[in-house]
C-alpha cells in the first residue's frame, strides 16, 4: 500500500475563494494510499513546505501530491523541498487547482467537486510514479552568434572576454549593421562609427573569437550544450588569408557603377568591394552578379593587380560544422520598404506617398547616410533629385508603425528619437534651413530621452505639427506635403525640398526561414518570442537560444547594448557548469517489444530517435529497436502517440498512469 | 464477401498455358539463383494437397525449385514470411521471393519501415491477372466469374520494381468494380445506418485474430491488443472489445495496407475487412494524396508534419 500525502493550498483566496479546501483535504484523507491530507494558506511559503517535509519524514510517505497552483509555476519549488525531506523528487506531483479549477469555475460545490477529481487522479498517478535520476549531459563551451550587428558584436565580445570561444556569424561581407550607416546617435550625438569602429577591430583581433563574415547558418541540430550548426560560407573569391586589404582591387576594377546598398543606393561602388571603407573584416568580395569577369569570362583586372596573388575566381561555397553549446541571435531587424508594395508582403504600402517614386522622398537611414561623414555625400545634405541643399524639410513619422490599417500595429519605439535627432543634425548643418515633422505623439521615455527631444523643440526650432500626412506629390522641384494639424484642427501644406518618412522597424526579411531552422518561435510580425515578456526576455523556449538586439523588437542601441550583455550573461552562467542537469522526464523504449519500425525516429522532433542493434551472445543481429538518447529527448510525448504497438512510454507519463487517472475518475 | 467470386461469367482471362509457362520460367530463376548461390532460398508456392490449390514453400535446394509454381490459386501474400511468420528465414541471407503486384507493395511498404532491407531481397515478380475468389471451384479456370474481388479493380498486375518479371499478360477486360461499389453504398448511408452495419459485422468476430496474424504489417512483437498492463482493448469477443480491436486495425493500417486482402480471405466469420481497409487509403489519397507500397517512401503521411498540411477537419 501506496503513503501518499496530500497536500492542499489555499493561494491566499485564490483557491479557497472558490473551492472549499477543507473538504477537499478530509475526502482525500479517506482514499485508499492516502497517508495524510492538510490545507494550509500558502504551501509556496517556508512554513507550508516545513510542513511537507515534515509530513514526509513523520508518515514515512512514498509519494506527494501538492494541490495548488500549476506546476509551471511551484513544481520545481515542491520537488525540491521532496528531495531535502529525502523523498525523490520525481515522486511529488502537482495537481493543479488554480488554474484549471478555482479560476476558472463559479460555483463552490462543483468546483470543491471538480478539485478532489483532480487531486483523486493526481494520487492515482503519483502511486505509479517512479523514482528518477537527473540527467546529465556535457556542454560544449563555444557559443555561436548569429548576426554581428552591435547586438552581436557586444554579446560575442562578451562571452569572449569572460574566456569562451565564440563562432560569430554575418551574412554580410562586414559585421557592423545598421549601427555603421547611422551618421550621430541619440541621446547624445555621438558618431556612430566612432563608438562602432572600436568594437569591430576588438572583433578581429580577440583570439576567443571565430569570425564568419559572407555566411549564412545552413542547419542547427542538436540541443542545449550541444548543437551542431553547419555554416555556409559563401564563395568570396578572395582568399581571405592572402588578402592584406590594400584596397588596388577596388580601385582598378573597371566595373565601378554598382549601387551602394550600404549608401542606401545613393552612392556606387566597384564589383569587388568592402561595404564601407572601415569594414571588418577589410577584405573584399566580388560580387558575382555584377562581375564581368564572371557575366563574360573577359576582364581579370583584379587578379593581375592583387600583389599577393588573392584572387580566386574559382572558390566555392563551403559547408563548415561547429559544435557550439549555446547560440545567441542577433540578426537584427528592417526598414518598412516605402517602394511599391513587394507581392508577398502582407503590408499595404504607401501609395498616397508616392510609393518611393519621387526621389526626394526618402527614409530615415537614408538621410542617416546623408548626414554622415562617411556617406556619399562626404556628411553633405544635399537632395537626391539634383544635389540641392534642402531648405525645408518635412519629416513624417509613424510610416507603417501603429498603422493597423496597413498592417502593423506596433509602436517602432526608436522613430521618435531619431526623428529628433535629423531635425538637429539637419539644423547644425545647414542653419537657415528649416526642420517640420509630423507626429502622433512623441514617445521619448528613457534617461535623458525627453530631454533631447525637448531641446529639438525648444533650441533647435524644428516645427512640430501633431497630424497626420494624407499625400505627397511632387510640383516643379518640390515635394508638396498635405497634412493635418490636429491641434488647431487646420489643414497644412507644406512645399518641401525633401521629405524623410520615419518607417516602421520590421523583422528581417527571411526571420521565419532561420527560426525554423533553429526551432524558435516567432510572433505574427516575424520579430522572435521571448520565453516569458517580463521574467524571461533574452531566453527563447527553446532552451540554449538566446536574443540580442531588434530581432525580438524594435530596440535602440542602448536597449540593444543591454539584451546583448545579458543574453551573453546567460551563455556564462550555462558554460559555468561542467555538466547540464535535465529533467529525466524522458521517452524509454521497451527494446523487448519494440517491433523497430522506427515511426517515433520518423516522427520525433527533436531528433533523439536513434536506432540501436540488440545482438546475441555470439555477435548476430537479432533485432533492430529504436532508441531514445536521454540528452535529447524533450519529453514531448509524440512518440508515445505514434507507436503503434505501444513501446515508447514517457516517464511520468506512462499509459498506465494515464488510465489510471482516469479510472480514478 | 468481396473476395467471394462472383458466379456469372465463366469465360476464362488467360490460357492455362499461362500459367505453364510461367512456372517453368520460375523454376529456371529459381534453380539458377539457388545453385549460383545468389541467395539462399526461394519463398515461392508449391501446389496444396487439394488439386487446383496452392500453398507457401521456402525452397533451399535447387534440385527442389521444380515443385514451385504460380496459377490463380496462388493467394497468399508472401511478403509475411519475411517478418513474423517465418521470421528466421530473414535472418539467412539475400533471400528471393515471388511477388505479385500486391505482394510488391508490401514489401516495399516493409522497406520503408525498417523491416526489411531491399539488397537483402531478390525480387521474383509475376505478372499475374488475378486469384481465385474464396469458394470458387478450382478446377474451373480464372474467370469474371470465379475471380477474387479485390482482382476485380487491380491496377498493380504487372510488378515494377522487382530484379525480374516472368510473364506478360495478355489484355485482360475491364471489371465492373465490385468493391468500390459496395463501397459508395456505404458511403451513402447514413452515419447510423453504417455504424449499423459495421456493428453487426463486428458482433460476428470471434477473436481468432487471423487477420492479424496473416497481415505482412501487423508484425509487432507484442500487439497493443494483447497487453493487460494497461489493457487497451478487451480480450473477450464482446461487441465493444470486437469494434475497439477493428478500429485499431483500421486505424494502424491507414497509409500502410497494401491493398492484398489476405485479412479479408483468412477472415472465418466473412467480416469485409477490406472495405475498411480502402476506405483508409481512400482517404489517405484524398488528404494527403498517398498511397501506400508504390515507392518505399521514407516517411508516411500519418508519421509527417508539414506546415501546409491540409487542417480543414480541425472544427
Ligand atoms: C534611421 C535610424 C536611425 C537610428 N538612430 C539611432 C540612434 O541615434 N541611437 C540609437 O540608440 N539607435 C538608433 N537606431 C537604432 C539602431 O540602429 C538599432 O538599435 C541597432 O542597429 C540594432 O542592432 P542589432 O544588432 O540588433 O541589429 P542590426 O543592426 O540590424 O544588425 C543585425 C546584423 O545581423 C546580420 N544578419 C541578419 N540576418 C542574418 C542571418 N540570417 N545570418 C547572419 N547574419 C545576419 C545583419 O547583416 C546585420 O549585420 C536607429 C535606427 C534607424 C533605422
Ligand atoms: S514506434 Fe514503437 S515499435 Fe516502432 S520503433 Fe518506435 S518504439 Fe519501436
Ligand atoms: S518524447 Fe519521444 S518524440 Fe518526444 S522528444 Fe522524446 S523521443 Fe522524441
């Protein structure tokens, strides 16, 4: 005969509100195993799990039942105070009253009802629990990360320092993202690439750091301490250990009227190229489509002029695997595409602004390159159209953010502020231009935030006008801007030199594709999900991913900055062990019965499956059955499901203790 | 019932000297394979005791390949004497078998589920026009008449994928469907009326578990229907117990049964297993447009999850 205790919590009220727990606690006292039953207030508390400790060693019990809340909040609380009373873990259970019960229901008799089913089933289930072992797997101490926009730069740079290998991964031909196209940055004006550059060169020269820049993640196998990730190098053509930068490729190469992305297409650049002049690393890339060397066959300057010979138009793609423990991403985010609305994309576009047709409209990150030193126009603002200095400028903000209409519902959280800083990089350069934008609201919490938005107000003399645009068009060499100015309740209407949009931080292009790769999950914007909004904000679910920067959400640099010490804080805090301890609730196979027809290897998702030979005495194959590797199961049951001759059980969860809670009912 | 021969037209689908000279090629193969050590036995039929009728052989010794032969009374499904049956025949070496259309898309089904291995396997197919019904006389020759029912809407009679095919079939005519035809009477009645009518064909099952055991697929070493420790299914040939077992079947046949029938022929109580059985693939092809045994597919639709995958029966 089973000693099972019984223990009921009130949650304060929040069962006891609605369920009577002292009945629960005197019916269950009465069934058959059932040692001891009591109530108490808060069995979360010092005092209450006194009392089940003390219950366990008084009544000798073999099993216990916590009647509370769900075990995704306590169970681990109560499991851990069955171990310190000597009781294995794995044989306290919880029955969760609160959530499936007292919240839920209205009526105290059928709810009192409704919890002794549930603690009934739950002690039904606890009798056929068995004693488990933790599991233990090793962890490799390399993390990888994805993406090396200041996000990654600063997780890698971390994880790094504290003396872990990292393997840091960048699709483009440089680490820097968006952070190297932006001119000045708020709350402070620094210059971007001054704080940025820095950081980068700390980059390629710290040993603990695996650098690969042109590449892209392939696949992601294995678990946490434990993945396996391919990495796709593309082909650079230029031997990255041969090249010393010296740069004569890109001054020769003939084919020199390519648009400059990073320029946001406002400059050109040559078919063999560094995206902007401080790249790390500095060695170039040709790029293929627009080489005629490999359009025609003809041309080659480049290899003839690269003294130490690093040309090789013949490289390929390579696959490279690397066991890595724990992975940070940190691909970063994109800009509302203001152009024609791209076919697949779920957004409506704005057709009342011209749909990108008239060139002196332009987004933010492009007047960023306007503004910058480095940028096209050597820190020059000058209009796209005809190089002329804009003497007034419309700045619209919210393009595509809190627009639901268009599809988007989100606040971008970074436009407020950055809009603010155009006007005043606008006004410092050119003095007796004029500065209006077009607001909702101004959002600016943040140290010192409102501060700088106020001083764009109040010192800088931009024009506020809390309204909205209805259209744009274009009249002679102006851009006409109709709006609403919603405080005085007039329209307005503005003839402007040039117009920057303020539009909405989105989630990369392609973020769903290298979620399912990793197996994370994403919301309906494609921005990828934390595992708890306030308690767990770097950690996805799926554990041994973590997130850094506005691939979760629209960031600035500084929330950025934070998301990625912390992420890269979690990777330490794993790599501070030798050894994970995971839960044991893990599939087991009866090899006996096991008929081998492999369906749950087929059907398993996270690939724990494996296929195990059972031989005789004598070395000859009897059977093939399958087999659960304990690291990598996830305890999620589908194998169970799928088996058709019922040879995989999960622990815990067993058909047997299954039936059993229901026949208990 | 569908595999009772259908007493009208006795005009005969092909020569007897068919099947002569198939037999004769399959010797040859047979003694061939055998001598030359290509493999160590030959799962073929040899002639049963009653004239007209066949039964399973394994055969190890070429100077024995003479007593194999193939005719329309050559039912079974050999595929099941390479999992449980004979089960230790597997274990010898490359073995060949003789396969039909049907029996090739078991195998193939076998394949793709770890239960055999295809270069463990020298193919014999036979091109073959169809078995005797049960209860047709067989000392009459294969007709409209006395054909199987599942023979009737064939489309499988000329194997592929085997290492050889003896045979070419002379142009056999179209059959009126006889089992799709019970099937859409079926299919028009009333959820009542069908329960009903599957009731009363399940109240007849004694528990013999024929079915079971000459089914190539049913080759767990333990049947879920067997275990006591938790019991999922009634022992006793009760109704309840009898419909959970049938529902089962069905269920862990859907997207595997190869279409061969052999549940239905060995069934003492005539229950017609194998409507249920093409009303699963049925289904399968109209869901997921699979069907089972053409190709060893390396994951069926019931062990696959795709993010398009038609959800429209989620109400
Ligand atoms: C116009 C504008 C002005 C701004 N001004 C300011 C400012 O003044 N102050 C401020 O604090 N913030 C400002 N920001 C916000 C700032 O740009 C972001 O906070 C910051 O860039 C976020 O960094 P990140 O690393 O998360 O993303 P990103 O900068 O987008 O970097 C992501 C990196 O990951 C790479 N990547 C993407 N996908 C993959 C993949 N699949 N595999 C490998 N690599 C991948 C990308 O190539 C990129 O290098 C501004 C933003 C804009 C648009
Ligand atoms: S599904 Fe069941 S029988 Fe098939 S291999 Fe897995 S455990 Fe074995
Ligand atoms: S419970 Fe089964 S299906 Fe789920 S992860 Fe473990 S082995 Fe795979």
């Amino acid at each position: 005969m089973s000693r099972i205790g019984v223990f009921i919590c009130h949650c304060g009220e929040n069962i006891s509100r609605t369920v009577d727990v002292e009945r629960v606690a005197q019916v269950t006292a009465r069934l058959p195993g059932v040692a001891i039953a009591l109530d108490y207030k808060y069995m979360c508390s010092d005092p209450g799990q006194n009392l089940l400790k003390k219950a366990v060693a008084e009544h000798k019990l073999d099993g216990v039942v916590v009647a509370a809340c769900s075990p995704r909040m306590h169970e681990k609380t109560f499991r851990n105070a069955a171990r310190a009373a000597g009781l294995n873990p794995f044989l306290c259970e919880m029955a969760n009253i609160r959530e499936h019960c007292s919240w839920v229901h209205e009526d105290r008799e059928e709810a009192t009802a409704k919890a002794i089913d549930i603690v009934k089933f739950t002690v039904s289930r606890v009798k056929k629990d068995r004693a488990l072992a933790p599991i233990t797997v090793p962890i490799t101490k390399r993390a990888l990360v994805i993406g090396g926009g200041i996000a990654g730069i600063q997780a890698a740079l971390d994880i790094a320092d504290a003396g872990h290998q990292v393997v840091l991964v960048e699709r483009e031909p440089s680490i820097g993202g968006h952070m190297a196209q932006l001119s000045e940055t708020f709350p402070t004006l620094d210059c971007s690439q001054c704080i940025m550059t820095p950081k980068m060169v700390d980059v390629a020269n710290h040993p603990n750091i695996k650098l690969y820049t042109w590449s892209e993640i392939e696949e992601v196998s294995g678990y946490i301490g434990n993945f396996q990730v391919t990495v796709r190098r593309k082909a650079r053509s230029v031997d990255e250990d041969k090249c010393t930068g010296c740069g004569v490729c890109m001054a020769k190469c003939p084919q020199k009227k390519i648009d400059n992305a990073f320029d946001r297409n406002l400059g050109t650049r040559p078919a063999i190229y560094v995206p902007f002049p401080q790249a790390v690393p500095n060695t170039p890339v040709i790029d293929r489509d627009n080489c005629t060397r490999f359009k025609t066959g003809k041309c080659g300057v480049c290899e003839k002029v690269c003294g130490p010979g690093a040309i090789d138009y013949g490289q390929q793609d390579q696959l490279i695997v690397e066991p890595v423990g724990a992975i940070v991403v940190a691909s970063g985010f994109d800009l509302y595409n203001i152009g024609p609305k791209p076919a697949d994309s779920p957004y409506e576009g704005y057709g009342e602004f011209g749909y990108g047709a008239i060139p002196d409209v332009i987004d933010g990150l492009t007047f960023e390159r306007l503004a910058s030193a480095s940028g096209p126009t050597g820190g020059k603002i000058l209009r796209p159209s005809d190089g002329k200095e804009p003497k007034q400028v419309v700045f619209i903000q919210c393009v595509g953010s809190r627009a639901r209409e268009k599809g988007i519902s989100y606040c971008s959280k970074i436009c407020c502020m950055y809009t603010a800083k155009h006007t005043m990089l606008y006004k410092h350069k050119i003095h007796d231009g004029q500065a209006y934008v077009f607001f909702m609201d101004a959002r600016t919490p943040g140290k010192n935030y409102d501060e700088f938005w106020r001083r764009a107000v109040e010192e800088e003399e931009a024009v506020y006008i809390r309204g909205m645009v209805s259209r744009l068009y274009q009249k002679g060499d102006k851009v006409v801007v109709m709006g609403s100015d919603v405080l005085v309740g007039v329209q307005v209407e503005i003839e402007a030199d040039l117009v920057v949009l303020a539009t909405a931080v989105q989630a990369r292009t392609g973020a769903d594709l290298l979620a399912q790769k990793l197996g994370i999950s994403y919301d309906r914007y494609n921005f990828y999900s934390e595992a708890h909004a306030k308690l767990k904000p770097v950690e996805c679910a799926t554990a041994g991913i973590y997130l850094a920067g506005a691939c979760q959400g629209p960031k600035d640099i500084p929330d950025t900055v934070s998301q990625a010490s912390a992420a890269a804080a979690k990777v330490m805090t794993l790599f501070a062990k030798d050894q994970l301890e995971r839960e044991p609730i893990v599939a087991r196979v009866n090899e006996r019965n096991c008929a081998g027809c492999l369906a749950c290897k087929k059907v398993c998702p996270y690939g724990a499956v494996e296929e195990k030979e059972i031989r005789d005495r004598n070395g000859n194959l009897i059977k093939t059955v399958a087999y659960v590797n304990p690291g990598v199961c996830g305890g999620c049951g589908t194998c169970q499901a799928t088996c058709p001759s019922k040879s995989v059980e999960l622990d815990g969860y067993t058909d047997e203790q299954i039936m059993a809670m229901i026949e208990a009912l | 019932m569908n595999n009772t021969a259908q007493k009208h037209d006795a005009t005969p689908l092909v020569a007897e000297s068919y099947y002569a000279a198939v037999t004769d090629a399959l010797r040859t193969e047979a003694a061939r394979l055998l001598s030359e050590g290509v493999v160590t036995a030959v799962i073929g039929y040899k002639e049963g005791r009653r004239h007209g009728t066949a039964g399973p052989a394994i055969v190890v010794d070429p100077a024995r390949a003479n007593e194999l032969i193939f005719s329309a009374a050559c039912v079974n499904n050999l595929a099941l004497y390479l999992t449980k049956a004979k089960k230790g025949v597997a274990g010898t070496g490359k073995i060949a078998i003789v396969a039909k259309g049907c029996d090739l898309r078991a195998l193939a089904g076998l394949m793709a589920e770890s239960q055999i291995r295809r270069e463990d396997l020298h193919i014999i197919g036979v091109a073959c026009a169809g078995v005797f019904g049960s209860g047709a006389d067989r000392r009459e020759p294969l007709s409209a008449g006395n054909l199987a029912g599942k023979c009737r809407e064939c489309s499988v009679g000329a194997p592929e994928g085997a290492d050889i095919v003896i045979g070419t079939l002379p142009p056999l005519p179209e059959l009126s469907p006889v089992e799709a035809e019970e099937l859409a009477r079926l299919e028009a009645m009333t959820p009542a009326e069908r329960w009903a009518f599957w009731k009363e064909n399940f109240a007849r099952c004694i528990r013999c578990f024929a079915c079971r055991q000459v089914c190539p697929f049913c080759y767990c070493e333990q049947c879920l229907c067997d275990r006591n420790r938790p019991q999922a299914v009634e022992t006793t040939p009760r109704p309840a117990g009898n419909m959970a077992w049938h529902i089962v079947r069905a269920m862990h046949l859907a997207g595997r049964c190869a279409g061969c029938a052999e549940c239905e022929r060995a069934c003492p109580m005539d229950i017609p297993l194998n409507l249920l059985n093409r009303k699963m693939a049925r289904e399968l092809k109209e869901l997921y447009g699979h069907e089972a045994g053409l190709t060893p597919v390396e994951k069926g639709p019931l062990v696959i999850y795709r993010e398009d995958d038609d959800q429209s029966f989620i109400k």
